[in-house]
C-alpha cells in the first residue's frame, strides 16, 4: 500500500533506487554474462536500464515555478 501516501516523485525516486540496485545485481561478470541470469545479453538488465532512461528523462517541475498563463487564442472547454 504504497500508492495512496507517496507523491509522485517519491514513486519515480523508489523506481530509480530499485532499477539502479537491479543493475548491481545483475553486472556482467569477466566472461560477459550476467551471473544470475546466465546469458549475455540479460533481458532483466535491459528493463532495468529502460526504467532509468525513462524515469530520468521526464521533466521535473519546481513547486516555486507559476504555471502558465492559459493562451488568449485557445477556446476555454466546458468542464
């Protein structure tokens, strides 16, 4: 039960911290397999890396940033 009273960079954070703890875990050894999975190219190490390309390239925004101000030519939408 974690989702309900982390934010979400808090999420991303815990995201990085595993993926990056994964990565350690599954280095190559000298042979260039992965020790755990026994192959060259590990499938749980290229998810890994895949969570961390994803997870650092999302802008972060500061909570001391304005938001901006809604453009004057785009229609305002019934909600």
């Amino acid at each position: 039960m974690t989702a309900p009273f982390l934010s979400l960079a808090q999420i991303r954070n815990r995201l990085i911290l595993t993926a990056r703890a994964i990565l350690r875990d599954h280095r190559p050894g000298p042979d260039g397999r992965c020790p755990i999975c026994r192959t060259a190219d590990c499938p749980v190490s290229t998810a890994a890396r895949n969570v961390l390309h994803a997870a650092e390239e999302v802008p972060q925004r500061s909570t001391a940033t304005r938001p901006t101000e809604p453009d004057r030519d785009d229609p305002q939408q019934a909600g």
